[in-house]
C-alpha cells in the first residue's frame, strides 16, 4: 500500500460505522465512508462535536450540518498550499491520499535530468497538476468542469505557482487528447484519475470498466520518445489495483519497457496505527 503519511494539516483521526473523523487544519469534519465497516469505539470527543458533518439522506444525497465552519479555508502540504471548500456529495476539493501520488510524480520529475511535460486528464482541482509544476515541469491541466479548473488555478496561486507553465484546459479529455494526437503534440508524463461513471458533453457515456482500456491506449498516443511515467487512480469499487498493472504492461511497457506497479492508496488513522485504504493507483515508469 502506498500511505500518504507525511501531512501535517491533514489527519485521519479515526474511522469506522460508515464514516470517518478528520481534520483539516483548525477544523474537524466527519465524512461518510463506505470502507469503514467496523464498529470503532469513538473514544475520541471530536465524534460529536466537529465543526461540520456530512449527514446522508434516506431520499439520497445529503447535506452538511455545520456548527462552525467557514465556506472555504487553506491547509498546506510542504510547499504547497490547497484551498478546501466543503461540497455537495461530501467532498472539500482535495483527496488527501494522493499525497503519495503528488510525492511519487515530484520525485520523477526532479530526477529526470531533463525538461519534463505533463498532461493531467480528469485534472479536478489541480493536486497532481500544482505538484509536478513545483518540481519544475510543464503542464497541461484538462478537465470538463469549468469550476474544477478554476478552483485549481486557485490552488496554484496559492502555491506560489501563478507563473508557472500550465496550460489550463476546460475540455472532454478524450476529444482533447484526439486533438493532441492529431496536433502532433507529446508529452513525457500521463497522469489520469478518471470517474467511475460519467457523461461527456455530447451524452456519451463513460463506464470505467468499459472505458478505462480504450482510453490508456488513446492517451498512450500522446507520449514522447522518451517518457518519463504513466500514472493511473481509481476509486471504483471492486477494480483490483493489479488491474491496473495489466493495463499499464499491456499498453505502456509492451511499447517502452520500464517497470508497473500498482497498489492501494492509504491513510494512516491515528486511533488505530492502521490503514484506511482510499483508492487504488497503478504507476509505470520508464526506469
């Protein structure tokens, strides 16, 4: 399992009955989370006095009970600084566990020895997208939701990062890389978190079971002679992280060599010493 266990403003404090208690930064929010099965103690006060807790309908959805939170504030990770605003649907515009994707691309990056280009698809609000830019490379941010990408421009100021070379696409990300291929335009690093389900502009349907292989090949398309790596997440249930390696070895290191590896993606909670795991991510890399 690959732990994201170097934050200092974000703590998994514990989890279990559906849900888990986090902090971020000054203020504790408890989230649904279907992984947590277990029945925890809830020793911790924190349990019933966050500052704001997603509460599920019986109808569907649900909505924040909030005691004291305000609509938007920033916690940082090292150098890097995220602006977290709790969303419908229980999400604040940040994955927590994909630390130890945004330390994995940095630690590429910085050791290439070379300029490095980075195409981010499903780029959200720009985790991936403001770690590899303050490692030094380039980067083409696309994501269909105009909001997303202008929430992660905001996380790049925030960073320090509002000069940097990022190209911010608000695009289908298939059609955008059918572009790219078409343009002749390459790149040295693929980093993609698609949905597990969603609907394109034109109606199109993405099912990720049907549509994660056609696309790993379609982005394969726009990598140079030279890449550095291709980096995968998922968040659909069932889809084993080995999944992933067989894609990767089958479109990526048939072509190019270098080595795949996949594995769950995790966060430390600190009631425990255990590992919540969060996802899954399959990283091939040219070395």
């Amino acid at each position: 399992m690959w732990t994201a266990d170097k934050w200092s403003e974000y703590e998994l404090l514990d989890c279990g009955g559906g849900e888990r208690l986090e902090r971020w930064g000054p203020y504790t929010l408890v989230r649904p989370d279907p992984q947590a099965i277990w029945s925890p103690p809830r020793r911790n006060p924190l349990w019933k006095r966050a500052d704001a807790r997603y509460a599920r309908s019986s109808t569907g959805g649900g909505a924040w009970e909030k005691n004291s939170l305000p609509g938007r504030w920033q916690i940082a990770y090292g150098d890097l600084t995220w602006n977290i605003k709790p969303m419908n649907f229980k999400h604040t515009g940040l994955f927590p566990e994909q630390a130890a994707n945004w330390d994995f691309a940095r630690a590429q990056i910085a050791g290439a020895g070379r300029p490095i280009s980075v195409l981010n698809l499903f780029a959200y609000t720009g985790g991936a997208t403001v770690a590899c830019a303050a490692a030094g490379a380039s980067v083409c941010h696309v994501d269909a939701a105009r909001g997303m990408v202008s929430w992660a421009r905001e996380n790049a100021r925030s960073s320090g990062l509002e000069e940097a070379p990022i190209r911010w696409i608000v695009d289908d990300c298939a059609k955008f890389v059918e572009r790219e291929i078409r343009r002749g335009r390459r790149y040295d690093a693929v980093i993609m978190d698609p949905p597990s389900y969603g609907r394109g502009p034109s109606g199109e349907v993405w099912r990720l079971e049907e549509s994660l292989y056609p696309f790993v090949e379609l982005a394969a398309g726009v990598l140079s002679d030279r890449p550095l790596f291709f980096l995968i997440s998922s968040y659909t249930t069932g889809l084993a992280p080995s999944v992933l390696t067989y894609l990767l070895e089958t479109v990526v290191a048939r072509r190019f060599g270098g080595r795949t590896e996949s594995a769950e993606l995790g966060l430390p909670v600190t009631e425990t010493g255990l590992v919540l795991p969060c996802g899954a991510a399959g990283r091939w890399t040219a070395e």
